[in-house]
C-alpha cells in the first residue's frame, strides 16, 4: 500500500491579467505545512474511492486518467481540506490520486506530466509546483496565442505554466483563517475573469515590481517587514483587488483586523475567503490567532489555525 500527503498552498496574486505582452496569469504563492491531504492506495479491480471526501469525484476522474487499461485503484482519502476556500484543494487531490497510480504502476511520468492528463495547472502553476518542490514560488504564466482568453484553471487546458523562481520560505509563523463560506468556483469563477479581465497595464506593472523587486529579495534574504508590505500592497492592486472585493465585509475586514493586530503582512488567498497572516514571533502569532478566533466567532464562524510553510512538497510513502 502506497501512502501521500500533499501540502495545501496559498496564492497570493495573479500577476498579469493583461496579456499585452504576449503573456498571461503568472502568480507568487506559499506552499503550506497544513492543512493537508492524505490518502492511501493500492492495487485492486476497478476503481473505489472511500473516505466522504468533498472532492472523490476528482480522485476518481484523476485515477482513471492514469491507470493502464484494465488495471485498477482503490483510494481511501484518510484527511481532507476542504473545497472552493483559497487552499488549492482540487490540484492537490488529483495530484495526489494521480502520483498514486503513478506509483503503484511504476509508470515513471514527472509531475507536470501527471498535472497535465488530470487538467491541472491551466492557469496557476503554484498548486502544481506545491506538489512538486513546495516553498516560496513565482510561475510566468502562459504564452496568450496559445491559452487564448482570460479563464481559471478549472476552465483552461494549457500546462502548468513554468516557474521561474522557487526559494525556501522562512521560518515564519503563518496564520489561517477558515471563515465559513465558499470562494467563487466553476461558472462564478469563469465570470469574473471574463467580466474582469484585461487587468490595466498599468496595475500590472505595478504588481510586477512589488513581486520582483520587494517580495522575492524579501525571500531571499529573510526580511519579514518588506515581505509583509508586498503582501499588503497585492491586496490593493490588480486582479487580486478585484477578488477581494467580491467577499463579503466580513473577510474584507478580517484581513485589515490581521493587519491591525501587528502582523508583518495579511492577505487572502485566491478567490477566498481564507485569509492570512504572517508573523515571525511564536508568542505573538498565538495572540493573533485567539483574537482573530474571536472574530470569526462574533460573525462568519470559522476557525483560525497557525501553520509554517512546507519547503519539500508532497510526501510519498510505502505504508
């Protein structure tokens, strides 16, 4: 039997929504310690998928994508996170049903290929690259000529689009919140790119300066302060301007709460309503959390867990 355990992410922005460049999407994102999902696997007829997991429709659909004709899986989702929040839930469980069969049947495919027969990655690279390598991440997005239109993941059937700069995330204290609600997906999802989009050119130079010449030296060399206005400053411009818009006031003032209560940095990860912080001191981190509990509990519901990043991506194992 074959065990995995794959990292969640948070995405912080697409970059450019634009495409006069002759490029799209592109995005900056975090792969997470936690939450997480884990499944077992192993030879047998046919498909089975057992666990409830929200999303066993995905196991099935990537498990069969995947297994040489006649051969078959049987998959128990052991841990789950849940769908439509911000936590790149839907590439993560394909990913992970998919390296599954990969495994068992020696079928020696990297993990782009696996991305690309279970339709992941069309328009982030982040959630593909989580699985991968994990840490801190920028994808350059997709030629335009050959994506042809401003769409999410869910409706795009470029590949995972190549990344360009993957470096270890500090050690700093990451706070989730989990307000209890659901991100726009499918249909909504599809709309708001194509009510959205093109971003402004100049909205788009704007992010690519704030994540290239603030966010990753901020990486690189551990400085919490410029990383944590970088992560301010994307919550205001771009697309990510417009995704945080769509949430209720709630999470909208979560995020200035988090803020306010003296994180580095606090944003919401893509279209929501998870919404982070993040902190480089254990005790403070602690405070945040209880308070912003305490929000949620006066308003949405929900709750606020502390996490780390995960610097090495999925885990596989025999069990």
């Amino acid at each position: 039997m074959i065990k995995i355990r794959s990292p969640s992410r948070l995405h912080l922005s697409l970059i450019d929504m634009n495409a006069e460049l002759g490029r799209v999407d592109g995005g900056a994102g975090i792969t997470l310690d936690y939450p997480n999902i884990t499944l077992t696997a192993e030879k047998t007829d046919g498909i089975e998928v057992t666990g409830g997991s929200a999303l066993s429709e995905r196991v099935y659909a990537a498990a069969e994508a995947l297994l040489p004709e006649g051969e078959g899986i049987s998959v128990h989702v052991e841990e789950d996170m849940p769908p439509h929040v911000g936590l790149g839930s839907g590439t993560q469980i394909a990913l992970s049903a998919a390296a599954a069969v990969n495994e068992l049947y020696d079928l020696g495919m990297s993990v782009t290929e696996l991305a690309i027969k279970v339709g992941r990655g069309g328009t982030s690279g982040i959630g593909v690259a989580s699985f991968e390598s994990g840490g801190f991440i920028v994808d350059c997005g997709h030629k335009f000529s050959e994506k042809g239109s401003f769409s999410p993941s869910s409706a795009s059937r470029a590949d995972p689009a190549p990344v360009v700069f993957r470096h270890d995330f500090p050690e700093w204290g990451i706070i989730l919140a989990l307000p209890d609600s659901k991100g726009a997906h499918d249909a909504q999802e599809v709309d708001i790119f194509k009510k959205e989009c093109p971003i402004p050119l100049q909205e788009v130079q704007e992010i690519s300066h704030v994540v290239l010449m603030q966010m990753m030296p901020a990486i690189i060399e551990g400085d919490i302060e410029n990383f944590g206005m970088a992560l301010n400053h994307l919550q205001m411009v771009g697309f990510k301007k417009r995704e945080v818009a769509l949430q209720s006031p709630e999470v909208r003032d979560l995020i200035e709460f988090m803020q306010d209560l003296g994180v580095a940095g606090a944003g919401m990860s893509s279209f929501g309503p998870v919404v982070f912080g993040v902190v480089d001191h254990s005790r403070i981190a602690e405070q945040i959390r209880n308070e912003s509990q305490m929000f949620l509990d006066e308003t949405v519901g929900g709750k606020v867990v502390l996490t780390r990043a995960n610097n090495s991506g999925a885990k596989i194992w025999m069990d």
